[in-house]
C-alpha cells in the first residue's frame, strides 16, 4: 500500500513510526513532515492546508491511504474532497468535524442528547457576553468557538481577565473569524484525561487513556500550551470511570452523530474533566492528541493499518484492538518562552545518543535540517518518549533521555507523570 500522511508535527512522527510498522505499507508519503517523518519515507512540500494540491498528489500517485493528522484541513473538508475523486481518507467530513471547529455545535450537541459537560452560554455580540460574565463571576472559562490552535481558551481566575478574554476575542479579533462567537462556560475542577476513540460510523473503540499537561510549568502553573508532556495508561481513570465514560460519553455522542446524520469515520477525542467518581467533557478533537498520540501509539500493538481499513469498511467491531501491558511517558522539550514568544533556529544535538534503546524515542514536531544539522524550528521541539513497566522507570527513562538531548534555551516540565505516581 502507499499511504500519504498529512501534517507536520510530533503526532504526525508518531504516526509515520506507527504507520511504517505494518508489513502492508510499501511507501510513505508525509505531506508537509519534518526530519522524523522523512525517516520514514519521502516528504513531500506540500502544506495541510492546500488539499488541491495534496488531491492531485494522491491521484497521481494512487494513493490508496491518506491518513490526516491534524484538524485544519478536516475542518476545510479534505475528507469530502478526497472521497469525492474516490480516495480513502482516514479523518472525518466537514459535517462531522464541526465537532472540533465550533465549539458552540458541540456544546449544543451534548446539550441536546444530555451528554455530561460543563454549563454554558453561547454570545455573537460582546456586550452580552460580559454581561453574562458579571452575572455568573470568575473562575470561569471564555472559549472562542471556532479553531484556534488551542489559544482560543481563557480560564479566567477573575472577572476582569474574563472581560479582557471575550474583549480580546470579541472585539479585537485575536483569533479572527473563530472569535465570530464565543462561550462561556462554568468552571470545572477535577483532574484532566484524555480517551481517544477510533469510530467507524456504527460502532465506537476506545483506546488506552492518557493524561496531557496543558500548562507551560511545573505544578499546572502558567498559560497553556498544546502540551508539555503525557502519559498512559492514565490511572485516573478508573474502571469505573471508564465504564461511565462508555455508557454516559461515548456511545451517547456516537448515537448523537447518527441521530444528527453525520457519518463519522475516524478519531474522536474525548478532552475528560474527572471528579468524585464522575467524568465531563470539555471538549471533542477530531484527531489524535499532540503529545498524547506519543504515548498511546507506542502501546497499541496492533496493526494500525488494519484497524484505519477497518474503519473505512465499516467493520471496526471486527478487529482485535491489543494494547501492550506497559506504561509510556514523553516529556516535551520546547523552545524557550512558548508559547509565546520564542526563537527558531537552534542547533540540536544527542537526539542518536538518548534513542539508542528500544525504550526510547524521540519524536520529533519543531525541527528542520539546514546544512545537514538538525534545528529547532517550532514552540514544540521534541517529545522524549520512555517505555516501560512502572511509572517510576518512564518518567526516569524519559528524563535520562532528554538529559542528553540540548539546544540554546530548551524548556521542559520537570513534573511529567507525578499525577500517576501519587495514585
Ligand atoms: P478545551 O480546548 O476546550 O479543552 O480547553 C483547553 C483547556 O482549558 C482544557 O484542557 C482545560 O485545561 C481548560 N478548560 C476548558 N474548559 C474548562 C472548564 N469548563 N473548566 C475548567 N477548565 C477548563
Ligand atoms: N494535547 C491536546 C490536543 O491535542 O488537543
């Protein structure tokens, strides 16, 4: 088989070391990767986004897989495009990805088949917005509906950053038409999880949970990232939990897609919030996590390709999904300042020297080759993923790797994986 890869990041890494594994693929395409894809197979310049471009590619390539790894070109509607020329495509339509690129559908979905999430409002005018925002009071979260490279969501701690959050959305358009709407929502606590899903349509698998960091620094403290570090399988959540997750979350958003007409063939993201024996969502991807794809893959043992096939066919509760009976951890190693303001263009050196073991690898998102050296080339640098058997041998593993790794100013959370040690 030859299977083109879309995007650029440490997910789409992972993916291609995944991808690669299957004894069925002949060649892999990533379109626009980065130095780990192209170990890989050939990267090709085309970007995400220009899904004409990347058509004609596959059609004359005959490609008979393409895998999209991130949102964007979902929510543009590269799948409708590709199926359309009678292309596979692994990743949902442009209906189905509205569950990622308006968060005002997808509040309004879970409200609607009472799928368990936070309390909200949805505003198109700011001057409501803060009025609502005065009448519940802080914490509460302002999200921007639409896409934002997961900028868009402001956890106010007062009522005074909850107003500059919808101002700065609303009416200095920070985040352009994403910010044409907002919501506002009730402030959850708890503890965060990830449960990815593959989904066919008709039936809907879960994977392993895994747990992100969100924030730039150690104890959760500072604005959020894309994330700085994950592991799994994450205890929080409990076998109860998973099977609440199931009949409360899972299926009950498979059955609100059919009822809605939507196809969805592809991942979905289930962003948890879990407290007291009860899980919420806060939020649906439609698409492997970044960094959370880095811990998850390395522990699914069966063939991906397979299970993508089976997807397309409509036959996902025929496979055997099997997991590994290990624990992974990666730890993030970011550019200095991300993610706000940072610099590219770092020499890095000792990725060969910390990879060297089958239990570790290193996933590359922000690099580039200039002249033959490796350089930074994003907030997101490198994910140094551990394997192993308890959480005290990953989180060791991965910190010993990415002791060896170094370019000028890296930043890394030093607390990645804490969470699963105090349970
Ligand atoms: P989202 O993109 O909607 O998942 O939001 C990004 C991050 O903001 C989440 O991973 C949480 O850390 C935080 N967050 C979002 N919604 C809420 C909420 N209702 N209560 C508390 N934290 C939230
Ligand atoms: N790690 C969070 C995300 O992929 O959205």
């Amino acid at each position: 088989m030859k299977i083109l890869l879309i995007g650029s990041g440490g997910r789409e890494h992972a993916l291609a070391w995944k991808i690669t594994q299957s004894s069925r693929v002949e060649k892999l395409y990533t379109a626009a990767g980065n130095p780990g894809t192209e170990e890989f197979g050939e990267n090709i310049c085309i970007a995400e986004n220009n899904k004409e471009a990347l058509l004609e590619f596959a059609l004359k390539e005959k490609i008979d897989l393409t895998v999209v790894g991130p949102e964007a070109p979902l929510a543009a509607g590269i799948a409708d495009l590709f199926e359309k020329h009678g292309l596979n495509v692994f990743g949902p339509n442009q209906r189905a990805a509205r569950l990622e690129s308006s968060k005002v559908f997808s509040k309004k979905l879970m409200q609607k088949y009472q799928i368990p999430t936070a309390e909200y409002k949805s505003f198109t005018e700011a001057n409501k917005a803060v009025e609502y925002v005065k009448e519940i009071g802080a914490p509460i979260v302002v999200k921007a509906s639409g896409l934002a490279a997961g900028k868009g969501v402001i956890v106010a701690q007062t009522e005074e950053e909850a107003v500059g959050a919808v101002e700065t959305i609303m009416k200095d358009e920070k985040f352009g038409q994403a910010g044409e709407k907002v919501v506002i929502e009730e402030f959850l606590e708890g503890e965060e999880a990830t449960i990815l899903a593959f989904c066919d349509g008709k039936s809907i698998r879960a994977m392993i949970p895994s747990q992100d960091h969100k924030a730039v620094y150690d104890g959760d403290k500072g604005p959020n990232t894309g994330g700085m570090g994950a592991y799994a399988p994450a205890p929080v959540v409990t076998a109860q939990i998973r099977k609440i997750f199931k009949n409360e979350i899972m299926e009950p958003t498979l059955g609100a897609l059919q009822s809605e007409g939507i196809d969805y063939k592809g991942i979905i993201y289930f962003g948890l919030m879990i407290k007291d024996g009860k899980a919420k969502v806060l939020e649906y991807n439609v698409r492997f996590g970044d960094p959370e794809a880095q811990v998850v893959l390395p522990l699914l043992e069966t063939d991906l390709v397979d299970i993508m096939e089976a997807v397309l066919k409509e036959e996902l509760d025929k496979v055997e999904i099997k997991w590994k009976n290990q624990k992974a951890l990666c730890v993030v190693m970011a550019s200095g300042g991300y993610p706000v303001e940072y610099k590219k263009g770092k020499e890095i050196t000792g990725i060969k020297e910390a990879d060297s073991s089958a239990d570790i690898i290193v996933f590359q998102a922000g690099t580039r080759l200039k002249d033959g050296k490796l350089m930074t080339d994003g907030g997101r640098v490198l994910a140094v993923t551990a394997l192993g058997n308890s959480f005290e041998e990953v989180i060791d593993r991965a910190y010993k790797g990415a002791k060896k790794i170094y370019f000028a100013d890296y930043h890394i959370r030093n607390d990645i994986g804490r969470k699963a040690l105090e349970k």
